[in-house]
C-alpha cells in the first residue's frame, strides 16, 4: 500500500488527473505514486530548563530521477510524514516544471520554534542534521529553508554537515547566508517569482498590472516579498492578512511602511494606514488578484464560493483543496498552481548550488535576470500546455512536470517494450 493521509491523497487526485490525460504508461504512474525514501528520526535536545525533549524529525525524497532531492526544512507543531511527503512530491513536480536538474525532497521537525530559545533552535537543528547526514549532500539531497526555518537555521545544517566530512562544503544547502556561499538574490527569489507569473498571467488575460488590485494572505518571506515587487510594477496592494489578523485599504496599502510595521510588531495587525480585517474577510475582497502566501488548505469549498479575485497566485504550498480548485475552475478564475507559481525559490536555489559547486558567484543582477528568463519560460510551457489540452493551469503544470519526469525516467532504463523505443528515438 502506499503512504496516503489527507495531505498525500490530495497530491495523488492532482497527479491522477494529469497522468490520465498524459495517458502515462501504468508501470511509471506507479512509480511515480511512491515516495522513495522517508527517513523518520528521534532528536534528543537539552532545553534550557534542564529537561531532555525529544523531536520527531522527517526528511522524504520523494523522487530522484532528475538529480538530487531538492526542497525546504519546515519547523511547525503540525508537521507529520503525511505533510512532508506530500510536500516532496510537489518538490518533484516544481523542479520538473522549473525546469532544473532536481528530484523532490522535503523535512520537517514537529517543534514550536516560537516557544523555543536561540540554543535550543540550534541544537535541534545540529542533532536532526546528525541524524539524516547519510541521506543529504550537494550529490543526494540539498536542503533549503520553508516555514519557520531561516538562512541562519541553513548555515547550522552546513555547518554540521561541514564538520562531519571535515570540509567546507556550501553546496550541501540553498538558502545560507551571502557570506558563506548564499546567492545574492536568493532571499528575494520566490516573491519575485511570484511577482514575475502574476504579470504573465494578467498579461495572458488582458489585464493591466498597473492599478491591479491585488489582496495577499501571509506576511513572511513569500508574501511580503510578492506584495514589495507587485507594488513596484503599479499593482496596488489592497489587503494584507496574517497569522494574527490584517489590513485593508481600498487606497493601496504603503507596503514599505507595513514591512516595518511587521518587522517591529511581528504582524501586520494593528497597522495603522488601513482598516482591521480578518483572515475570513480576505477571500471575499473584489480584487483581481488574490495571493495565498501562509499555509496549506487555506482555500476550501467553505470559502472558495466566495472569491471574487479573477487571478489566484499560489504562493504557498498547497493552498487550495482539490474540490475548491474545480470550483474556481469552472467559474473560470485562473489559478497559477504552487509548482508554477512558487518556483522562483528553487530556480534560485539551483542558481546558488550552481555557484557554491563552480565557486564563482553572480551578480544580483544576473540572478534576476536568470530567474526572470526560467519563470517565464516555465509559464510559457505550462500555459501552451493548458491551451493544448483544454485544461486548467495546474493540470497543465502536472503535465508539463509527470512528462518530463517520465520521459527521464524510461530513457534511464525502466520503459516496457524498451528496446523498440530506444531504437526509434534514437532514429528520430
Ligand atoms: P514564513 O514563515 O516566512 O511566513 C508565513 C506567513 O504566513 C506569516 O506571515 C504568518 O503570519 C502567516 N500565517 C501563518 N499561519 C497563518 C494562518 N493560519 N492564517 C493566515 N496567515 C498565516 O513562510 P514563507 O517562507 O513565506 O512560506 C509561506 C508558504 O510559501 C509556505 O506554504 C511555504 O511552503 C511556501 N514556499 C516558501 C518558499 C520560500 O522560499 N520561503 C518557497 C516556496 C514555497
């Protein structure tokens, strides 16, 4: 049987539907349908109070067929395999959308880093890295940062992974610190993909970014980043949600003044250029685009009726329920999915592995401009893709990533009939 829970299952619905319009040989779509590793760990850290806790931790790599496994550590109370699994499973299909030369991987530790002191972060972090240092490598799986895990927790895991092979070795995560091997641009590179797809994607519709309202949920690295970049190409940012609360001004919101505001108050709530508004009022906003930039399942059919947004950007992981995606569908609201839409912060993760292993760095410039190239491309290919087949964007991202993934995946060796399809495409 294969490792489902509600997270997973949602994946697979995605993933059938692709695989049936692609019409994918049974033996890959199998294949494709498990997990090839999952690596479960028990992390004993001394707390600052004298007492031993123990962390369960998790790392998944989920597929490794186009290079190393590729995805973030994500620190939260409500981490579990059925999440992490899911979440490398989409690591896969973003790469292979994104186009670079990584499998899909992804870890979790269920912890409440806000409860928890620098140290303790730290020694958690140094003895999960201790636990999986056999799985992960710039050659077998490159961590990068996710929700609540930060440059600061990446230059702990090089740092470990350094001392126990006894060199310096950067390109063992994205996400570090410029200092020590990080990529100018990195920081900034899934909001500015973000950024890059929502003006593809009101230029595909015929709607003029400039003036575009524009209503995002979450204020962390994705989210305020996307609204800092939409601002400075003319949208303007209507509403702004956090964990705690949000705000609203029909005017445009002074984003550079709220990024101040949250840095100081660790929320957006309370800012003063606007009105209150709740996590609830935030989907019913008569906005052109909407940007969900939080946590997973945030779009649900409890809400979805309500959104009134013609463009939904996903900036966050898994944000909408499959039931809720077919409902926007055909109310004919176009839905950037995640593994489009979020891709920016592996390209650019590629980019920095690229760097540490050439031990030649880029200019910031460079980067944007490599990265402003991939995501258009990697638009570009998904929606031919949706007009080709007459499907949604996130069918047609599944298609675009499942093709890539399998065609590597017969040419290595695991094709049915094998022989005559070498042949002939060698012929072609
Ligand atoms: P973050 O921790 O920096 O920010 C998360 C934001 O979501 C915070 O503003 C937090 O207040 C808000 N939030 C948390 N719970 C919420 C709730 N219940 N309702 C409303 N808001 C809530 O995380 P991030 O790095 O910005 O990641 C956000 C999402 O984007 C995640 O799904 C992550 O997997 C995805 N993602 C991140 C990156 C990256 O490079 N950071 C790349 C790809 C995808």
């Amino acid at each position: 049987m294969n490792e489902t829970g509600p997270i997973f299952g949602a994946m697979l619905r995605e993933f059938d539907r692709a695989a049936r319009i692609l019409k994918l040989d049974p033996g890959i779509w199998r294949i494709l349908t498990y997990p090839k590793r999952q690596i479960v760990v028990s992390c004993p850290v001394l707390m600052d109070n004298g007492e031993i806790e123990v962390f369960r931790g998790y790392r998944v790599q989920y597929n490794i067929t186009l290079g190393p496994a590729k995805g973030g550590i994500r620190y939260h109370p409500d981490v579990s395999l059925d999440e992490v699994t899911a979440l490398a499973a989409w690591m896969t299909w973003k790469c292979a959308v994104a186009h670079v030369p990584f499998g899909g991987g992804k870890g979790g530790i269920v912890c409440d880093p806000t409860r928890m002191s620098a140290r303790e972060i730290e020694a958690l972090t140094r003895r999960y890295v201790a636990e999986i240092i056999d799985a992960i490598g710039p050659e077998k799986d490159v961590p990068a940062p996710d929700v609540n895990t930060n440059d600061q927790v990446m230059a702990w895991v090089m740092d470990t992974y350094s001392m126990h092979v006894g060199h310096t070795e950067t390109a063992v995560v994205t996400g570090k610190p410029i200092e020590m091997g990080g990529s100018l641009g990195r920081r900034e590179a899934t909001g500015r993909g973000v950024m890059i797809v929502t003006r593809e994607a009101a230029k595909h519709l015929g709607v003029n970014i400039k003036g575009a309202t524009v209503a995002v949920q979450g204020f962390g690295n994705v989210g305020s980043v996307s609204a800092e970049l939409l601002a400075a190409i003319g949208a303007k940012i209507v509403a702004v949600t956090d964990w705690k609360g949000g705000v609203i001004n029909q005017a445009g919101l002074d984003v550079a003044k709220l990024l101040e505001y949250a840095a100081t108050h660790k929320t957006v709530e309370g800012f003063p250029g606007g009105e209150p508004l709740d996590n609830e009022g935030l989907w019913g906003l008569d906005v052109d685009v909407l940007i969900p930039a939080a946590l997973e399942n945030q779009i649900t059919m409890e809400n979805a009726p309500k959104i009134r947004a013609k463009i939904i950007v996903e900036g966050a992981n898994g944000p909408t329920t499959p039931d809720a995606n077919n409902h926007l569908h055909d109310r004919g609201v176009f839905v950037v999915p995640d593994i489009l839409a979020n891709s920016g912060g592996v390209t650019a993760s590629y980019f920095e592995w690229v760097q540490d292993r050439y031990g030649y760095f880029w200019t910031e410039r460079e980067v944007n401009e490599r990265l402003e190239a991939k995501m258009r491309e990697a638009f570009r290919a998904v929606s031919a893709t949706a007009s080709k087949f007459a499907v949604d964007m996130r069918t047609a991202a599944y298609i675009v990533a499942i093709h890539r993934v399998a065609t590597v995946t017969k040419i290595r060796g695991m094709c049915r009939g094998r022989s005559s399809w070498v042949m002939r495409s060698a012929r072609s």
